[in-house]
C-alpha cells in the first residue's frame, strides 16, 4: 500500500486485495472479513456498503487511517480491540484490551441460563454472574429474560469500567449490579436473602501448556488474568465447588465454560464434592465441543 505506487488508483476494491493478501502473509485472524471491517471504519460506513463503492478511492486522510489499522492488525493487535466492538447474542458490545473478546461458543452458557429464567418466568430469578468482563454474559441474560435479577462481577476495576458503558449502552436500569470482587467474596448487601438461583461463569481455563500454544493475538494482547486458570486451568473450578454452595438457594443451578478438552476433569471436581450433582453437558451449534457443564446444588447435603 506504498504512496510511491502511482501507475493504478488505490481503489476500494485494490485496497480489500491488497490487505487481504497481507493479512494472509501475516496470518492474521478473519483474512478478507477483517479487511472488510477495518477499511469500513476508516471509510465510517458499513461494511456491506464497500461494494457500492467497488472503484472509489478512498481519501488520503482515510488511507492513513487504514494503513494504521492495517499495521497494528499485522502485529496482532485483535481485529475487535481495533474496531472497539463485538457482536455476541445478537447484541454489539464495547471492549477493550481490559477484557476478554467475547466468542461464540459462549452464547451456548447465555442461552442455557435464559432457558432456566423463562421456565420460571412467574418468579424473579437471582444470578450472579463470575468475571463478568466486559458484561455480554449478565446483560444478555438480562435483555432476554425480563425475570432475570443479576449481580455481575469481576476482580478487575478496568473491566468493570467496560462492563458499565455496556450496561448504559443496553438500558438495563437496576436489573444488572456491578461488583468488584473475587469470585463469591461478595458484600453482604449484594447478596440475595435466600441465595443466588443460578450462578453462571465463563471463568479462566487456560493451562500452563496451553499457553505458550495460544496464537499470539490471544496471548499477547487479551488480559492473561480472563484466560490463565493455573498449572492445569482447573484452579477455578476447585474455588466454584468450595465457595458457591454458601452463595446458593436451595436447588440452585451452576453454569460453567470449560476448555474443549476439560469435560471430564471439571466434572470429576464437583462429583467428587458432596455439594454437586451433575446435570448435564451444553455447545453452541457451531461448536462440535461440549463447552457448558450444569451442576445443580445438592438438596441433601445438609453442609451446602
């Protein structure tokens, strides 16, 4: 995309080539869609109009802007941190490197706990919702399910900041809490008298090997603290089973994201706690990984 290059017009069409064939070269996530994306912010119009403009060429000013998406998109910078936003369940969401990007296959957790809600659609349901980030989770629980009550929270205050504009984006009034804290280490006043009816998670799960494994527009530009869960990405999980029966109602339901390859290992944690019975396994359609697993509070165990 050099200036020195005079003989053919940088045209829309030219530009979404050239770019796609860079971001191939440097292999960067989504190819010809993120191009797509990129130049239709700098052109500050939708990405299905850049076909109506096939051979316009773009101002000088907005080819700076281009170039310098395109340059930070070719050292990995996450296509969404450049765009400051991300569709998940229908909705568009703010974020930033504070939080962790949200993707598809957790829209199998949120359509789950909506399903919960609207099987008790005559009774307000209480949920609490663990490392909310940027919030998609809790607010699109909140937006379909009109019973749903939710205290979202996150150990992070930069997250939280993301979260609010969400919330205020969403209109969502008092029906979603925004908390700082550490897990279920919650102030008593956010804490239902009977306990939470559902609690949802999608919490950190990436292990030590993992790591060094994850492409680098995940490991060195989202937020390790959404992403790291220990030596083997299970510290989380053992923190659910010992602390969330107190934070319960009766019967309360459990919701978690788990790695592609850890059903059997988070499972195994809340059997072998006599708090937690295990219910059943959920996956986004377009996942062919189970990446839910629902636990329900035992009702006999008098120490839950």
């Amino acid at each position: 995309m050099a200036d020195t290059e005079q003989k053919t017009a940088w045209t829309v069409g030219r530009l979404l080539d050239w770019t796609t064939a860079h971001f191939q070269q440097k292999s960067v996530e989504g190819g010809r869609l993120a191009a797509e994306l990129l130049l239709a912010r700098a052109l500050n119009c939708k990405k299905i109009d850049l076909y109506t403009r096939y051979n316009l060429e773009p101002t000088e000013e907005q080819r700076t802007q281009f170039r310098d998406l395109v340059r930070r998109a070719g050292e990995h910078v996450p296509i969404a941190y450049l765009l400051g936003t991300r569709e998940f369940f229908s909705l568009e969401f703010t974020v930033s490197p504070a939080v962790l990007i949200p993707r598809p296959e957790t829209e199998a957790l949120v359509q789950r706990a909506i399903d919960f809600c609207r099987q008790r659609q005559d009774q307000t349901q209480h949920i609490l919702d663990i490392g909310t980030g940027s919030g998609c989770i809790a607010i699109a629980i909140a937006r379909y399910a009109p019973n749903a009550q939710i205290v979202a929270v996150d150990i992070s205050s930069e997250a939280l900041s993301v979260a609010q504009a969400n919330w205020v984006r969403h209109e969502l009034g008092d029906r979603v809490r925004l908390v700082q804290a550490d897990v279920a280490a919650l102030p008593s006043d956010a804490i239902p008298a009977a306990g939470f009816d559902l609690i949802v998670s999608n919490p950190p799960y990436i292990s030590e090997p993992q790591w060094s494994e994850l492409p680098p527009n995940v490991r060195e530009h989202e937020p390790r603290t959404a992403l790291y869960g220990g030596v083997d990405g299970l510290d989380f999980y053992r923190q659910f089973a010992t602390e969330l029966p107190a934070r319960c109602s009766t019967g309360a339901i459990l919701l978690v994201e788990i790695g592609y390859q850890q059903q059997d290992a988070v499972r195994k944690i809340f059997c072998d706690s006599p708090n937690w019975q295990y219910i059943g396994s959920h996956r986004d359609r377009t996942d062919p990984h189970e990446r839910v697993l629902e636990f329900q509070r035992s009702v006999t165990n008098p120490s839950a």
